[in-house]
C-alpha cells in the first residue's frame, strides 16, 4: 500500500483534475502509480503543480507508465535527452495552434503525453484538452453508428503556414519547421472510432492530422470531419489550464486532443515534452489501424 496521500480534484465536469499531495520527482511506489493512472483514465488529464522535475526525472515520470518514445518520429531530439522534444518560442516556429492527438499520423501512436512548463509568459500561452470520449457519445445515436464504420487517413503532411498564419511567426522559420516535420512522410489508416484499449470505451481518433475519410468525395469528407470535431471540441467537453512554471500536465492521448493557444506573441514560452509508447488502435470492428507509408520503428519502443 502507499503511504502517499493524495487528492485528485475536478477541474471540470467532464475532463481534467489537479493531483495534490505527491511529488512526482521522487520514487513513486507501485500503489501511487496505480492511482495516478486510474485518476488519468477517468479525469482523461491530470495536473500537478509546483512539481521539481528535470529533464531526467520527466522520463523516469513517464517510464513508470509504460517505455517512452522518442521525441518525435521526424525533429530531432535535445544532445541532452532523445527521449525528450522541446517546445520553445521564440525564435518564431510553429506554434500547435490545432486540435491534435500527439503523433496520430503513425501506426502506434502514444499511449499518453506528459508535458512540464520551465518558461511561460505573463499572460496568454495555455493549453487547451478535449474529451474524445464525450465528443463521441454526445452524437445522436443514427451518427455513432456512422462513425463506427469509418476510416480516415492521417499524415504529417501538415501546412504549419496556414495553421500560424494569426500566430505572427516568421515565414522562413515556418518553411524550416515544416521540412523537418515532414522529412520522413507518414500515412497512417485509423479507424474514426477507436476502443479504449484499458476500459473499452468508444472514442474518435481524429485531430488535424486526419486529412481525409476514405471513401467519400472530399467535401463530404470535410463536412463529416467537421461536425466530429464540433462534438469533441465544444466548450462542454474541454479544459484550460494557466500554466506556471513547474507544472506537469499528464494526458490520455487516446481519449483527448489538444490545443496550445498562440496568444502570447513574441513573448518567451518553453516547455518540455515526453510521450508514452503506445499500441496500435483497433475499431468497433477489432480492425487494427494500418500503416500506409512510413516505419515508426524508430519512434516507438515495443509497449
């Protein structure tokens, strides 16, 4: 048994709670971990302040959840750590001013993402998560059952430009994040409706980099894409946080996505991120998702 006593408290009805009372820099015990992950699986993300973690310790953190990956399928990583992707403005780059699933454009796409501030400015800069899981059930039931029998492509082929174009970020640095993002293309089929591998819940697979739903001419296709995303991302289903420095935020990337709010200009922001193998996804069917183009060997450690 643990002999850490911890709250976890709502942020909100339907996603999100503040862990208090752990500190997740030290060693964790078995019973602690389990805790946290039961609070991750209902909560979707949860929050820790004031947390003294380094580089090192962010791994550790997330090797206790499973084998992390590296960084990132295409930037490279720090010298310091590959395991580890920076996140830092300026210089301008591209900001993740979209609603995503870390990394879905791969055949194994992250179990879960865990993210600490270091630098954040005096105002602007959150980050916004949204319910996957709600996206999905609030549909009347006639569009579930649609849902459940499609597919979408997903790709890195992603244009940074127009996603920043009311970020104010350099062009030239657009141009140079945008080709190391899609040095190595990825193409990945997933179904729309993935089941929850731990709690067997339904929940969309979808963000920006699903490109298109197979099948269907592609103003269909966008329609369709539309109207998931309007579900997932209504104000009901998501949760803000303020960043300070030191805060850990720790996600389900198979029942969220994510938004980092570009509304901080020029001011300086960094963060570090690490992600969590994950395995590949399965549909209502037990389809699995297939790779179009691209290994992720590289990226993902087995799970």
């Amino acid at each position: 048994m643990s002999n850490i006593d911890f709250d976890v408290r709502p942020v909100t009805g339907r996603i999100g709670a503040e862990i208090t009372g752990v500190d997740i820099a030290g060693g964790l015990d078995d019973d602690t971990v389990g805790r946290i992950r039961t609070a991750l699986l209902e909560h979707r993300v949860v929050f820790f302040r004031d947390q003294a973690l380094d580089s090192d310790g962010l791994v550790a953190f997330g090797e206790r959840f499973g084998p992390v990956t590296n960084g990132h399928p295409t930037i490279p990583g720090p010298e310091y750590n590959p395991l580890v992707q920076e996140i830092q403005y300026p210089p301008g780059g591209a900001r993740a001013n979209n609603w995503h699933s870390d990394v879905s454009f791969v055949e194994h796409p992250p179990l879960g993402s865990v993210l600490r501030a270091i630098v954040v400015p005096p105002y602007g800069g959150d980050t916004v998560w949204a319910n996957t899981v709600a996206g999905y059930a609030d549909l009347t039931p006639e569009f579930r059952a649609l849902a459940d029998l499609l597919w979408a492509v997903h790709s890195n082929d992603f244009d940074y430009q127009v996603a920043n174009a009311i970020a104010g970020v350099d062009r030239d640095s657009l141009e140079e994040f945008q080709s190391k993002f899609a040095s190595t293309v990825f193409k990945t089929r997933h179904p729309v409706v993935q089941v929850h591998p731990e709690t067997g819940e339904r929940a969309f697979l979808l963000g920006a980099f699903a490109k298109a739903i197979e099948g269907l001419p592609s103003a269909d296709s966008q329609r369709l894409l539309a109207i998931f995303q309007e579900s997932i991302t209504k104000p009901e289903n998501t949760v803000r946080w303020r960043w300070s420095p030191g805060d850990v935020a720790f996600w389900d990337n198979r029942t969220t996505q994510h938004y980092g709010v570009a509304d901080f200009g020029d001011l300086p922001r960094r963060h570090e991120r690490i992600t969590i193998s994950g395995g590949v996804p399965v549909s209502v069917e037990g389809r699995p998702s297939e790779s179009l183009v691209g290994s992720d060997a590289s990226f993902t450690r087995a799970a």
